[in-house]
C-alpha cells in the first residue's frame, strides 16, 4: 500500500472535509467530463453565496468515500472538480491530490485565492491542472461583499497565476445591488494592468436562491458589455 493510501486510511474516521459530490457535469471543467466535490467551510462570507448548508455546514464524506465514488466512474470521467466552499483551506488534501494524479484524472480548482501558499505549493508539485479564480469586487468594495479582508491575498494569487503562466480562467459573479457598471470596469482595468490574457467571465446571480446575505433578486440586464472598455474576452454566463 502507498504512503498516501496509508495516510488517507488512518485519518478516514476523522477528517470529512466533503459536504457532498455531483457526480457529473460537462459545464463545470471545460471541455471535460467530471464530478464536483464540495469542500465545506470557507473563509469568507459572500453576501450572494448560494451554497450557505455548504459554507456553515460540515463535512460528511471523507477522502476515502470520494476515492470509492470516483473507483466506480472509472473511465467515465476525465477530471474532478474541487468546490465548495473553498477547497484550499483544507490542509490534509494533498495526499489526496497526488491520489487523483495516479489515477490519470485532471484537477480543477475552483477558489477564491484567499490561500495563495497552498495554490503555488499544488502547482509546484503539479498536483492541479485548472484554476477558476474569483474575482470578488475591486478592493473598496470587497470587504463588504465578502465579510472578509482577504483581498491581497486574492491579488496574490491572481499574480502568481499570471506570472508562471498557469491555465485558469477569472470569474465574477454580479448581482446589481452590489456591482455596477463602475466597479466591473475598475476590475477590468486591474485584470489589465496584472496582463491577464484569459477570459473573463461574468457570472449571472441566480435569483431565487436562498443566499447568506438574503439578497434580493438581481437586474440581469444592468451590465452593458458593449460600453466596457477592455481589450480582455467577456464572456457573459447564465
């Protein structure tokens, strides 16, 4: 048995750092079929997150019963997502990772940037393929969406991916209460300034969705795209 496969067994009992797994998406990895697994707890408190049971709730699956799961997908998916939540707060998955590597699957990580060290460490080691970074608000709004003053460390991130030339995409998702016009062009301007090359993807709030904030439905029309001014890729989702 591996080291890995030893360390994952002895802490199966004690560490469930999953809430819970889809177990296929073709949206979620692009251009590759996955599962998702939602990490739960995370170190901010976005008004308009819709996954609250996963950002308060805990654990209920550990490495070991996502090992299972995947084990019964064998040749069905080509990656795994990792969600949440927020997936690198979890300090016990790189054993985990290097699990998922020996198995050929890709890694995507979905984050919000605020663990720069553990971002940089999965890199190096080349434990990950794809991150999707999310870009919060610009840094005079950010604590107040995210409950948090975590934005150097975001722009931490941002920068290392950037620089070393990491396959990632940026994301923000608006809701009309909390971003305008004003604010995502001073993002855009930022993205810019850092030499993003990438796309970058505005994420459409759901409505009627239970949030942490209890946020009101949003104008999904109040973004005009065509007046930002930018030479990076907008790519509007939902």
């Amino acid at each position: 048995m591996s080291t890995n496969n030893e360390h994952i067994s002895q802490n199966k009992s004690v560490i469930k750092p999953i809430y819970s797994i889809s177990p296929f998406t073709l949206l979620d990895y692009p251009d590759k079929t996955a599962c998702i697994l939602w990490f739960a707890g995370c170190n901010m408190r976005c008004v308009y997150c819709y996954n609250p049971d996963i950002v308060l709730g805990k654990g209920k699956l550990t490495f070991n019963d996502a090992l299972k799961f995947i084990n019964s997908r064998q040749n069905l998916l080509d990656g795994v997502v990792l969600s949440g939540g927020e997936c690198t707060s979890h300090k016990s998955i790189a054993p985990f990772l290097k699990e998922l590597k020996a198995k050929n699957l890709l890694v995507k990580v979905d984050t919000n940037g605020s663990n720069p060290d553990v971002l940089k460490k999965w890199i190096d080691e080349e434990l990950i393929n794809y991150v999707a970074l999310d870009f919060k608000a610009p840094p005079y709004k950010f604590c107040e969406i995210t409950k948090s003053e975590l934005y150097a460390n975001f722009n931490e991130s941002l920068q290392f991916l950037i620089e070393n030339n990491f396959p990632f995409e940026v994301r923000t998702t608006i809701h009309s209460d909390l971003l305008n016009q004003s604010d995502i062009q001073q993002m855009i301007m930022h993205l810019q300034d850092n030499n993003y090359k990438g796309v970058y993807y505005l994420q459409n709030f759901r409505n009627d969705t239970e949030t942490l904030g209890k946020v009101s439905s949003s104008n999904r029309r109040f973004i005009d795209v065509a007046k930002l001014n930018t030479n990076i890729q907008i790519s509007i989702r939902n």
